[in-house]
C-alpha cells in the first residue's frame, strides 16, 4: 500500500493530440488525498480526455500519470482496467446505474467485481447508502428514485470500495439547482470523511465552488481560474 503522503494524483508533462492538434500541451499537476479541484475549460478545451488519461482509459502520448503512487501511464490495457476497478471511483452528469439492480446492489457492484463475497458487499453496500442519507432507499430500482436520490447513489459506488481517487465529470448536469446544490454539499462532505481526492470537471460555478483549488484548461495548458499559475 502506497504512504498517507504519497499524492493522489500526479500529471508530469502530459500530452495529448488528436489529429494533428495538441488537447493537452504539458499538463502538470499534483492532488493531495482530501484535496478536491475542480477542473474549467471551454468546450473541446480537453477536460474530459484529462479524466480518460487519468483512468487509463487513453494512453498519453507523453508524460507520466501517477494514481496513488502507481504509474497508470505505463499500464497495458488489462492492469489498467484492474487497476482502475481498485483505485479510481467515478461520478457522471448520466448517474449509469444499472436498470435491473436495486439501489444497494448498484453500490456493491465495484466491490463485487473486486471479488467479495456477495454478502459482504451488500452489507458494506448498505452501510454506504445509509452514509448519504439513502438507508431506507436500498430495496429500490432505480427508476423509483428522483433524479437527487440516483446522484446519491451513484455516490455511494464511487467511495463503496473506498478509492485514492473520485473523478466527476459534470456530476449534477441533469439536476435542478435546488437538488445540484444538496448533491455538491453531499458529494463534498462525504469525498472529505472518505479521505479520497476528488478531481471535479464543471462548466459550473456553483459546482466549482465545492473545491479547494479551481484550475481551468487554456490552450491545452493549466492555469489557476483567475489566468494565474497553478
């Protein structure tokens, strides 16, 4: 097991082009486990492909990717997928749960797949939803569940096999303000009790306003949300 110290995540020189067109130009950047940063930039400014890299799910084309002090970078695509099951928890705008499983057996799919018994992971499934506020919500399919109530447990999933790191790609896009901003304070409060780092990708404002540091993507570089340096 990596260090307390030992950062969630680490980007040195990181680069990315599609065709011709560099999307990432030496992206540097270092999260600390209980940081959270949220991640601006215009559309196609590269956010998204930032979180892909991240989770090994592209290759760079240069530069190092570090998770929790394991080199994702220099992955094949198999140790990636592995790895990424164990070490990485993800929050989307689309909540991805699972139609034909219930709330408690949508949370404990990371840690079935990590090979727990099935009654392990449903009692730690349980224990997670009651932590968001969802205890009484377990038996539910999803479409039973509000829009909010899906959000809470697709947060439950991400920190249920509790991760170094949590990636959220705008994850209140399809919630009212009201109910994005109940999601946020939760997904802030709950990030923090976990320990994990989260790296947050956001048109918004209010969504940014949970984290600790806001940078924004520029010409495939990073720089602090004023146009200062990181």
């Amino acid at each position: 097991m990596p260090a307390p110290t030992t950062p969630a995540l680490e980007l040195i020189g990181v680069r990315k082009a599609f065709g011709g067109h560099a999307v990432l130009d030496g992206v540097d950047l270092g999260v600390a486990r209980g940081e959270r940063v949220a991640l601006r930039g215009e559309s196609g400014s590269g956010k998204s492909t930032l979180l892909n890299l991240v989770a090994g799910l592209e290759p760079v084309d240069a530069g190092t990717v570090r998770v929790a002090g394991t080199e994702v970078s220099a992955l094949g695509a198999d140790d990636a997928a592995a790895f990424r099951r164990d070490a990485i928890g993800f929050v989307f705008q689309a909540f991805h749960l699972l139609p034909h499983l219930d709330a408690a057996r949508n949370v404990a799919v990371p840690l079935l797949l990590k090979g727990a018994a099935p009654g392990a992971a449903l009692e730690r499934a349980a224990a997670m939803l009651a932590r968001v506020g969802l205890a009484s919500r377990a038996n539910a399919w999803p479409r039973e569940l509000s829009g909010g109530e899906q959000q809470r447990v697709a947060l439950a999933r991400a920190l249920v096999h509790a991760p170094p790191l949590v990636l959220a790609d705008e994850p209140t896009g399809n919630l009212d303000p009201a109910t994005a901003a109940q999601a946020l304070a939760l997904i802030a409060t709950t990030v923090e009790s976990s320990g994990a780092a989260l790296v947050l990708v956001t048109h918004s404002a209010q969504a940014a306003a949970i984290a600790h540091r806001r940078l924004r993507l520029v010409a495939g570089r990073l720089r602090a949300d004023d146009g200062t340096q990181p």
